[in-house]
C-alpha cells in the first residue's frame, strides 16, 4: 500500500466540484485516509510549493493556491502516487487526456483542478504537511 497527498484547488472548490472529484476517487478504489478542508495562508502555500521557489509561476501559483479554500486528502492504494497522477492527467489542461480530472475540470496551467504528489519522499513530507500520523486512518 502506498499513500499520495491529493488536493482540490482552490477553482475546483469555487466551481462546486468536490463532490465530482470525490466520487472519481472512491469509484478508482482509493481509500481516503485523510481528509480536510483548509484555506492556506500565501506564506502556508509557499511552504508546501517550496521546491517550485525560484520558478517564474511561483508567485502567480502562492496566490492562487492560498485565494479560497482547498479539499487536502491523503489516499492510500497500491502505486497511489502514479494511479492519481493518472487519474488527474497532465499538468496543463488542454494536453491533458479526454477523461481525465484536470481536462474535465482544470482551466489552465495554473489552475488545474487538481495536486498530486510526484514521488514517495514528496508524498511524505506533503502528507506530513497537513496530516498529524495519528488522523490517518
Ligand atoms: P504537477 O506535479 O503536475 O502539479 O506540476 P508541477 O509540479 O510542475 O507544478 C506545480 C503546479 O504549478 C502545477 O500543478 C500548476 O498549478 C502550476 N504550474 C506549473 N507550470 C506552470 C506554468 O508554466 N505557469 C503557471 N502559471 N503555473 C504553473
């Protein structure tokens, strides 16, 4: 079993499609051992993008992530990092497959529905970043 931090953005939540979003991932067969909505603060969303720091994006992506509440879950399947990633499609909407929940939802580069851990160090920290290991269930 491996576990991956999955967010829905700040679009997807104003546009009502939490449910949507949900639904997709309780019918793929992940479990969703945590689950929490919370409004990042800029500083709060420059922490959990602080890899992205010297980008051209990370200013617009800071502001974006901490403009209205996010649904953070952690979900635990087998190869659950790869499968969501699957799930939500590219990173840009319009190169994103027929289907998928960034095509379906996302509205460009930067608001794309969607986060997804890339690797299992990230998913950790990510995970970590939201969840105390007690809440998992
Ligand atoms: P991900 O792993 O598919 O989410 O993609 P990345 O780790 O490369 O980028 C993190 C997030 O930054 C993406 O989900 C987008 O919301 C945003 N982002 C990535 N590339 C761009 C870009 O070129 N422009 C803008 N405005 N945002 C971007």
């Amino acid at each position: 079993m491996e576990r991956t931090l999955a967010i829905v953005k700040p679009d997807a939540v104003s546009a009502g499609n939490i449910g949507k979003i949900l639904k997709e991932i309780e019918e793929a067969g992940f479990l969703i051992a945590g689950l929490r909505m919370v409004r990042l603060s800029k500083a709060g969303a420059e922490g959990f993008y602080a890899v992205h720091r010297d980008r051209p994006f990370f200013e617009n992506l800071t502001s974006f992530m901490s403009s209205g509440p996010v649904v953070v879950m952690a979900l635990e399947a087998e190869s659950a990092i790869g499968r969501w990633r699957t799930l939500m499609g590219a990173t840009d909407p319009a190169q994103a497959e027929e289907g998928t929940l960034r095509r379906r939802f996302g509205s460009s580069i930067e608001r794309n529905a969607t986060h997804g851990s890339d690797a299992p160090e990230t998913a950790a920290s990510e995970i970590a970043y939201f969840f105390r290991g007690v809440e998992l269930g």
